[in-house]
C-alpha cells in the first residue's frame, strides 16, 4: 500500500494503531481510530493534555511515553503495560 486512501481504509479495519510520531499516526487520529504514539523524545511532551496522557489533537491517541529520553528500555515496558 502505498497511498493514504490505503491506508485509511485498512486503519478503520484495525482495532489501535501503534506508531512512533509520524504521519501514520496522524492519520489515525484524523480517523478517529484508537492509536497509542509512542515516544520518549522531547517532541511529545507539548501534546500531552494532562495526566491521561491524552493527545491535544486527537481525542483517539494516547500518550505512551517513559523514561529518560532514548531510554527504549522504559518505553517498551510502558507501551507493553498500555497493551
């Protein structure tokens, strides 16, 4: 697939949407379709709403990040406790 009306309509199939901070991500959440962004850069933090860790954008996505930044470990214990 490689065009975004692809990938919307296999996005609307899926139960969440797992995905680093890029334009897939995006999508889902324009979509309305569950998502978990996850990230422990500093790039996330302004979008974090409150301690839920909702999305400013995106009623749809949440906030899964961890640990100090380029800690992979914590992010993947946290994005594995979200699942």
């Amino acid at each position: 697939m490689n065009d975004f009306d692809g990938v919307a309509a296999l996005m609307k199939n899926l139960d969440v949407v797992i995905s680093p901070l890029s334009a897939v991500i995006e999508l889902a959440g324009g979509l309305g379709v569950n998502g978990l962004l996850f990230s422990n850069h500093g790039e996330t933090h302004w979008r974090k709403i409150d301690d839920t860790n909702s999305d400013v954008w995106y009623d749809s996505v949440k906030i899964i990040s961890e640990g100090r930044s380029g800690d992979k470990n914590a992010l993947v214990t946290a994005l594995q406790k979200e699942i």
